[in-house]
C-alpha cells in the first residue's frame, strides 16, 4: 500500500498519464475503506491528490490522518524512521510540522550503518529540506547518495520503496526532471497485475531459509532440503554489487535475495543454520563463510548487530547467531560473550527490545534456544532462561494463543514463538493450549493467516505468507520433537 500510494503520487506530480497510472490509482480506491487504519490513511491522501498535485487543504483532516498513521507505525519507531514517516507524509501532501525542518547548517552523517539506511537517510533529507526550503551541507551528500543508485536505469537492489523516495526526492531537485522520468518507467516493470506494487522485488532467501528450518524441524524429505539448502549456497555471498555502507559490512553471509548486495545477521545466520543441519560436510566451504562473516560483526559489547560492525549491537540478532554459531566448537568464546550480552539485555519483564518484528515473543524464543545452548551449570543464564518462560506463560492468552503484545488476540506468528519457547521449558498444560490454537486455527489448505510480524527494513508491517507458515512449522517441529519421539532438534533450531 505505501508503494502504490507513492507511486500514485510520483505519477502525478510529474503530470505522468498512462494506463500504469490508472491502474495504480484503481487498485488505492479499491482500498479506500480498508480495515487497516495505515493502508486507509495511505489510500486517502494519495487518491486525494491524485487529480492534481498540490497540499491538502483541509488541515484538520491532515491532523487526524497524521495521527493516525503515526499512530499505525510501531511504538519503537526510532527518530530516523519517523523522520521518514514524516518525509513520507510530506509527498502524499500534508504540511510539515515546524520542527521537523533541517537545520541549515546539517551535515551528512558519519555513524556506521548499512547501505539501505545510507540512501534512505538521503532521501528523506533531500524531501524534508525540499518540503521547508533549506539547503545545507547535508542536502549536497545526500544527492549524490541518491545519484549513486543510478535511479533512472536501476531499482536498487530491487528495493522498490526506497527507489520510489529517492525519485521523490530528486523530483524537488532541480535538473533531475529526465532522471525522475525515466525512473518511473524503471519502476513500472515491477507493478503487479493488481495494479499495486511490493516494497520489495523478492526476498527469495529470507523466505527460504526460515521456511526450511521449519520444513527440516517436521521431517521433510531430505532431497527437498537438500535442493533448497543449493539454492541458499549458489547465492551466498550476495548481488557483486558496491556497497554504499558506512562501516564494515557483513560479507561473506546471506542477503535478503540474489539481487541484493547488502547481507544481514538474520539472513546469514538462518540459512547458516539450515545449510549446517543438511549437510556439514557436503557444505563445508559455506559453513566456514557463514561462521567467518558472523563473528566478524561481533561487537566488543559480545552483543550483534544487523548489518555493519561497529552498529549498535540487538538482542534479537545476537541470540540468531548464537544459534547459528552453536554446533561450531571453535566460536565458544564469542558464544559466551554473546550470553553474557543477552543476559545483561533482559528487560525486567523477562523480554528484550522488539527487533525487527512486532510480535515480543520473537526475539524470546530465539534468546531462549540461544541461552539452551550454554552450560548447564551456569546459572544466570538458568535465571535468563527461567524468567522468560514465566513471562510467556503469564502473558498466554485465554484461548492458548499469544498476540503480538500481551492482551492482543491471539494470532499464529506469535503463538508459535511462545510454543517454540516454552518447548524448552516443562510447562506441559500451556504448551498443549498453545497447540490446540494452532490445530484450530489451520485454515483448510494447511496453511495460516493473520497479521504479519515483519517490519524490517520496512518501518512498516509487510504480509508474505509463508513467513506465517515457517514459524508455525518450527513450533510443530519443536513439539514433535519433545512429545512424539522425533529425533531431538539440534540446539538453537531458530
């Protein structure tokens, strides 16, 4: 919805007719009334300016549709991302808020990041300070940050969103009218028969892996996982594409699909875990890579980050590669540190800091796979793992299920992450509730549905179906494993 109401609205501004435009704006009034507070607001302002591009006048509309969108965006939404909330609002039409402009004499940042952030970063400071009519050193990096990307020929690593702010941002550019015109005509290849276009071009390895896992965790067919685990290793490493990072980036692991440079903690360790289990031997050149790029990105905090050393260090991301690290005797040192990290990182409810999902229990169950994998005699880590699995099961819901935060309704993602992690535990009454929701909530082809937890490196929640299915198969496997007599899981199956 974000992309069609951006997309909607780069035509219009640029006075772009075409049977691509009319499909666009069908597909957003056919979403005009729909249950989604964010898509309904998204739909609004971009049909709403569709007829000629100017800001709304109705400023008491434009309030309460502010609102309501950042109202929809997730309650840790950092100050970057809701500087792009706001650059997003600025070019579907609303006016800015006074604070929001940059100051004149900004400059480009230095802080280390990865190279989506980088040009996203420069997108939105070009928009803002084309929206409130400040120039700045900033705006000077930012454009040719911008430029870099090569809009006019390319969707950067396929990632449509971004390709769409940038040529938002250009649009306010002087010169940049030809590069704008033709980047429209890029993005149009990957608009969809619906009329809508994705955040993203594919995500094939962030898809496959989690999926497999959870394929793997339920028994299935070794030739499968074996095809699925040569799908992962052909494409490890990522697209040879130069990197906009700031900072050290993760090379050597997996990114989010094979036209994507950048890789990440999460990608890297799911499939490494994956493609360990299928085979160590077979793959062992690709182990020893993903083991290699991870602990590269440690940092001297124990903890990891997502993409570049040298960020700050998640919990949720830390204990995905303890899992992916633990059958390596050699990393036992960074594990430990990593421990350590997680258990100074618990909150006093026994959870972390959402990650990159809205659902609480995500960055749980893998920190507490991850903290089943230190001695057994450590006792903190015990005490970690202990007030984990009261908070779960203090926050299960009546009907069995969890919901995204506690007092939700239920939902499949989230009842599957509070299986999966009481499976480590010997709460044998909530772990059967918890699969009774599950048995009751399958939908007739075997699959299931309801809100998605995913929000990275979208500040928003997308919807890809099976990494709905990929975690409900996990808690399958998991329980298999602890009550029908499957062979045990490896430890840190996340």
């Amino acid at each position: 919805m974000l992309e069609s109401a951006l997309a909607l609205t780069l035509m219009t501004r640029t006075g772009t007719a075409s049977p691509a435009r009319d499909r666009v704006l069908a597909y957003l009034q056919a979403r005009l009334d729909s249950p989604q507070e964010f898509d309904r607001v998204l739909a609004t302002l971009a049909v709403a300016t569709a007829d000629v591009w100017a800001p709304a006048r109705d400023t008491d509309l434009i309030e309460k549709l502010t609102d309501a969108v950042l109202g929809s965006a997730p309650e840790f939404i950092s100050a970057r991302r809701r500087k792009m909330l706001y650059a997003v609002l600025s070019v579907l039409g609303c006016p800015l808020p006074a604070d929001v402009a940059p100051a004149p004499d900004e400059v480009a940042p230095n802080d280390p990041t990865h190279s989506w952030n980088v040009v996203q970063q420069a997108a939105v400071t070009l928009i803002l300070a084309s929206a409130t009519k400040v120039d700045n050193p900033a705006t000077d990096a930012a454009l040719a940050t911008l430029t870099a990307t090569n809009p006019g020929t390319t969707v950067w690593e396929g990632y449509v969103l971004m390709h769409l702010l940038t040529l938002h941002a250009l649009a306010g550019v002087p010169g940049q009218e030809a590069t704008v015109r033709s980047g429209i005509r890029t993005v149009l290849q990957h608009q969809r028969e619906d009329g809508g276009f994705p955040f993203i071009a594919e995500m094939h390895h962030w898809c496959t892996a989690p999926a497999a896992i959870g394929l793997a965790a339920t028994g299935a067919p070794s030739q499968l996982l074996r095809t699925m685990a040569d799908a992962l290793v052909r494409h490890q490493g990522g697209a040879p594409l130069p990197s906009l990072s700031r900072g050290v980036p993760l090379t050597g692991g997996w990114s989010m699909s094979p036209g994507v440079a950048l890789n990440d903690v999460d990608c890297t360790a799911t499939a490494l875990e994956f493609v360990h289990e299928t085979d160590p031997v077979a793959y062992r050149g690709a182990v020893r890579r993903g083991v290699d790029a991870l602990l590269a990105l440690q940092g001297d905090d124990g903890g990891f980050p997502t993409y570049v050393a040298g960020a700050r260090s998640e919990p949720c991301m830390t204990a995905a590669a303890v899992n992916a690290l633990a059958p390596h005797a050699d990393t036992l040192a960074a594990r430990e540190r990593a421990l350590a990290y997680l258990a100074e990182s618990q909150l006093a409810d026994g959870g972390y800091e959402p990650g990159w999902s809205r659902s609480r229990l995500h960055a749980m169950f893998r920190a507490r796979l991850a903290v089943g994998t230190a001695s057994a005699d450590d006792r903190r880590i015990a005490e970690v793992a202990q007030r984990m699995e009261r908070s779960v099961c203090a926050t299960q819901n009546s009907d069995g299920g969890w919901g995204m935060q506690p007092g939700d309704p239920s939902d499949a993602i989230s009842t599957a992450y509070g299986l999966i992690t009481l499976c480590c535990g010997n709460e044998a009454r909530a772990i059967g509730r918890a699969l009774s929701w599950l048995v009751e909530n399958q939908n007739t082809d075997g699959g299931y549905s309801g809100p998605p937890d995913m929000v990275g490196p979208r500040p928003f929640p997308y919807h890809v179906p099976v990494l709905t299915d990929a975690p409900v198969l996990l808690a399958f496997g998991h329980v298999r494993s602890r009550f029908l007599g499957a062979a045990p899981l490896s430890q840190g199956v996340a």
